[in-house]
C-alpha cells in the first residue's frame, strides 16, 4: 500500500496552481485526464488529487477556495474507490456527459464570466480535452473565455518535493529488480514475450505497477533496429544476440526508467563495445553538465561525443520524468549540432533547476539506423551535477548460459 502524500505536500501544490491562476487571471482551472499509458495520461489530475482513473476524468480546480472543487469520475463503479484515495473530497461520476456536469456546477457558484483555464494531456503534442465536451462548453457558456494553459500548468510539475523524490526513489528500485532479473533469468530458447514476464514479475508483488517495457532482442552480428521495441513478435532468443531495454516500474504513479543492453552468452564485440563506451561517455558528460543554472544547450554540447564518434541518435536525449514526461525535452534533433561548432551552437532552450527528474539515455546509432543501443538511468538534478537514482553498474551486462 502506498503512503498517500502528505497534506503539507498537497496544499503546496494547490497553492502554486492558484498562484499560476492569478498570474493568468483564471477563475479556476478544468483539468482533464484520460487512462493513456498504463494511466499517466492522469498525471496533471493526479498531482492536485493523488488519484490516478483508470479511464477518464475531470478535475475542476477553483482559484477561490470559498468554491469546492470537484473530481468527475470517468466510470459510476469507481467512484467508490476514488473517494478512498482522492485529496478533493467531492468525487462524483461524470456521466454520459461530464461536460453537461462541468457546466451545472460553474453556474450553481455563479462562475459564467471570466476565464477558464483549460488543463490537458501533453502540451507539446497539442493533446487536450476532447472535442465534442469543449464545444459544449463553448455553446452553453458563451460569456466564459476558454484558456489553454496546460504547459504552464506543467511547469509547476517539473521541480519535485522532497515526497516526490522519495517516490521515484522507490520506483528506481524495483526498475532494478526488473533489470537484475533479466541479467539472472534470461536464457536461449526464451520467446521475447517471456522477457516482459520476468520484467514485471519482478516488482509486481512487491506493489510497483508496469509503465514502460521495451524489449528488443536480435543477433549481434545481424542487427534490426536501434532501439528497444514496444511489441514483443515471438522471436526466440539465441546465443550471441544483443538485447535492448527501456524499462520502468512504477511506485504510486511516479516512475524509474533504465536502458541497459544486455548480451547474450559472449562478450560484446567491437562494435558493439565501441557504441557502449560511446554511450556511456556521453552520459557521463551530460550527467556532469546538469546543475542549476545550466541549459539544455549545455547537455547538447556535452553529448557532442556522439557525433564526433560518427553516430546519430533515435530517441530523446533527454527528458523531464516522474509520472510523464515533461520538459526539458531534448529530441533527436539536437545531431545538427555535432560535431560541437562554437560559430552555430544549438539553441539555449530550457534551463535546469535544483530536484529536477531527468531521464539521461543517450542512444548512438548507426548512419544506417540498423545498430543502436542506449545507456540511460533516472537522474535528479543536484549542485554536483544529475545524480542517478538506479544502483544497476555502468557496464556491459554479460548474461553467462
């Protein structure tokens, strides 16, 4: 059973949302959710309420605490345990049409004029509220502005507490478990679905939940793919294949995340030695560059070894953590800057703050995107530089069959 978060914790939090309202001159805030991936889709919901719906939902979040917030309930037969752990005491089912919901309480406190803040899933993929309950409002409330304001909503997510950071503690724990036991378990003659079996067994009766399990498997000598895969296929693993890892397991709502390659029966073979060393630099340096003050800009400049090794990159570089991502981003198209010329230097970008979680996983491919492997861990950012929260070696993991 996970420890709900304290209340010391949850006002904090309301009181930086309120404080983001006045500064945007809000009435208040309409937050939505929806079940996404393994529910982290409900992580703006979630950090004003502590309740993550398996389906969706829909927070209301008054600016003045005279007005009582509301958590709207995507399914009736959940309601009764959304009460059990929600922070806003009003929990109620949202019907068929939890807009017509949403409308009925703005006018039972009078809140017709003004503006709304609009909170969604993602701001950087343009994901909010579903259509059809935004026109309702628009059409039944048509003297209420309607803000979009997830991404500073965000924002207040991206610097975590001393309680947030004991969670994702946690979760890094069992994300090693969940590595320790493909080194020890994995063998030939395995599908590559059996992998995602000894993943998430390995933290599943100690209470963590699967976020992400990304496996893939293929001949060192015959690679496929560059990145770990989202879809086990059935292929049998053999001796002498490569496997790569993104895993996290969760520890109420808040992730771990690792990436590791694991080789299967030898040693890795030059090339694959030299695109770990690789990896591994980089994440040394980046790792070393992340401190308080400094930008993403920075962590460019620090990876630069990546290109300068005659690699690219597939996946993010970088990226904020914890229930989702979240900015600093840095994507795939950051290798225009390398090798590093001070006469273009990348853009300054974000910059990084004292007990940001980020996720380091630099990924070096091949020009032709057939070979690849990442070195990654969940890190949080400290006045010495971003500090891993795994305990799994730096190293090459040699599985011995």
């Amino acid at each position: 059973m996970v420890e709900p978060f304290s209340e010391s914790e949850m006002k904090r939090r309301w009181q930086l949302a309120r404080d983001m309202m006045q500064r945007h001159e809000l009435i208040g805030l309409l937050i939505h959710g929806n079940s996404g991936l393994h529910r982290h889709n409900q992580a703006n919901v979630f950090w004003l309420t502590d309740y993550m719906d398996w389906h969706h939902c829909y927070l209301f979040a008054p600016i003045d605490e005279e007005v009582e917030p509301v958590l709207w309930v995507g399914l009736a037969n959940h309601v009764a345990s959304a009460r059990e752990v929600s922070f806003v005491r009003r929990v109620e089912w949202g019907g068929y049409h939890p807009a017509a919901r949403v409308v009925e309480h703005l006018r039972r406190f009078g809140l017709t004029k003004g503006r709304l803040g609009l909170v969604g899933i993602n701001a950087k993929f343009g994901i909010g509220m579903p259509y059809l309950h935004y026109l309702h409002l628009r059409e039944t409330m048509p003297h209420l502005e309607l803000v979009d304001v997830t991404a500073a909503f965000i924002r207040l997510r991206m610097v975590k507490s001393g309680e947030e950071i004991d969670r994702l503690r946690r979760a890094a724990e069992l994300t090693d478990r969940a590595i320790y036991a493909l080194w020890e378990k994995i063998r030939p003659g395995m599908p590559d679905h059996a992998l995602v079996e000894i993943v998430e067994s390995a933290y599943r009766g100690l209470g963590g939940t699967p976020h992400v399990t990304y496996i893939r498997t293929m001949p060192m000598d015959r690679p496929n793919g560059c990145a770990p895969s989202q879809n086990p296929i059935g292929r049998i693993l053999e001796r002498g294949d490569v496997v790569l890892t993104e895993i996290s397991a969760s520890w109420g709502g808040y992730s771990g995340q690792i990436h590791r390659p694991l080789f299967v029966g030898v040693d890795p073979s030059p090339e694959w030695h030299r695109l770990f060393d690789v990896a591994l630099e980089a994440y040394r340096r980046m790792a070393s560059a992340l401190r308080p003050g400094t930008c993403e800009r920075d962590a460019i400049r620090a990876a630069s070894v990546i290109g300068e090794a005659g690699y690219g990159i597939y996946d993010d570089l970088l990226h904020g953590f914890g229930v989702d991502i979240t900015p600093p981003l840095i994507d795939r198209s950051c290798a225009q800057y390398w090798p590093w010329d001070e006469t273009r230097t990348a853009p300054e970008g974000e910059r990084f703050e004292r007990n940001m979680a980020i996720v380091i996983q630099p990924n070096p491919i091949t020009p032709d995107e057939r070979m690849g492997l990442q070195v990654g861990a969940l890190t949080v950012v400290t006045d010495e530089g971003a500090v891993s929260l795994h305990q799994v070696p730096f190293e090459s993991l040699i599985v011995r069959v």
